[in-house]
C-alpha cells in the first residue's frame, strides 16, 4: 500500500475501499461490498481509542502503515472522523467551512476554537465539521492533516479558512516526520 504516498493518500485509498462503497451510487445495483462498509462505517463511527484499533481491517491498515505507538491515538481519532464523510471532493475541510458566501460554514470563533483544541478535543471537533460541510470533504487531506496534528497544519488551516491565495502555501510546508 505504501510505496512513498503520503500517508492521507494511503489512508484514502483504503477509505475507498472500506468505507466509501456504503454510499450506493446512481445504477442502484447491488455492491456486495456495501453491507460490509456499512458496517465497518458504524462501528467506527460509534467506537473511540483505543477500540477502534481492534477492528480486524484497521488492524491491518496500522501493520501496513507501520504506524508507532504515538500515533495509534491520533490514527483512531482519525479514522472515526473520516468514518463520517460520505463523498470525497476536491476542496479541503478548512475551505469547505469557510463557505461559498460571506457567511462561513463554521464560524469564526467556532475556528478558532477548533484551531485551538487539545488533542482529545479535536476529533470532536472535527466530526462536528464534517457535518456541517454536508459530510463531504478531500479525505486523504483531512486524514494526512489529523495525523499531523500540529501548528503548520493549523497554518495551513488558516490559509484556506481565510481564502489565502495557494502561492502562500510555498512558505509554509508540512513536515510528516
């Protein structure tokens, strides 16, 4: 699975595989798969740290990933995050919440709220967000951005909350180590 991808690329493929077929898609013919993705999805989406690591295809995602144990924590919340979205689009979380409009998805102070959580909060935090996006968001960039939790992510957060121009991401890079 991981041959040098970014984690979240990783993480979305087996999104893909896993979770995604729930959603039945326009032909209305029977996915075999379905059945099970939905009932990954709800258990995922019930169950936090540390009993999502004991489902069986999260426990091969953790072996294939070769995560630490420092990141089991983040890697759960995760995936019960992204165990919320149902359609994955083009635009990250953060400028889906900034809204289309004048008025934000999420508001400013709800923002900087989220921006400011610990880290048992943000899960919360951000489940919430996928809601109010219509649980639609870029799931490799959510996961690879929850997996990496910290203040350049938030910057980059920030860019695309406020409607930044992409040129200022140059300055700011992520580190995943």
């Amino acid at each position: 699975m991981s041959e040098k991808r970014p984690i979240g690329e990783d993480i979305f493929q087996w999104w893909k595989d896993y979770i995604a077929p729930r959603v039945q898609g326009d032909s209305g013919d029977y996915d075999p798969r379905q059945s099970a993705a939905r009932a990954l999805s709800a258990r995922l989406r019930r169950s936090t740290y540390p009993d999502i690591l004991f489902e069986p295809d999260v426990s091969e995602l953790v072996v294939e990933l070769s995560l630490s144990k420092d990141q089991l924590k983040p890697f759960a919340y995760m995936l019960h995050v992204i165990s919320f979205v149902r359609r994955d689009v083009p635009d990250s979380l953060a400028k889906r919440l900034k809204g289309a409009d004048e008025t934000p998805v999420m508001s400013h102070m709800r923002f900087k709220q989220l921006m400011t959580a610990g880290e048992d909060e943000v899960a919360s935090l951000l489940r919430r967000a996928v809601t109010l996006v219509g649980y639609e968001c870029n799931v490799a960039r959510l996961a690879g951005d929850m997996m990496f939790w910290k203040d350049q992510t938030h910057t980059h957060w920030c860019l695309d909350y406020f409607g930044a121009p992409p040129s200022s991401y140059e300055e700011v890079e992520p580190s995943q180590a």
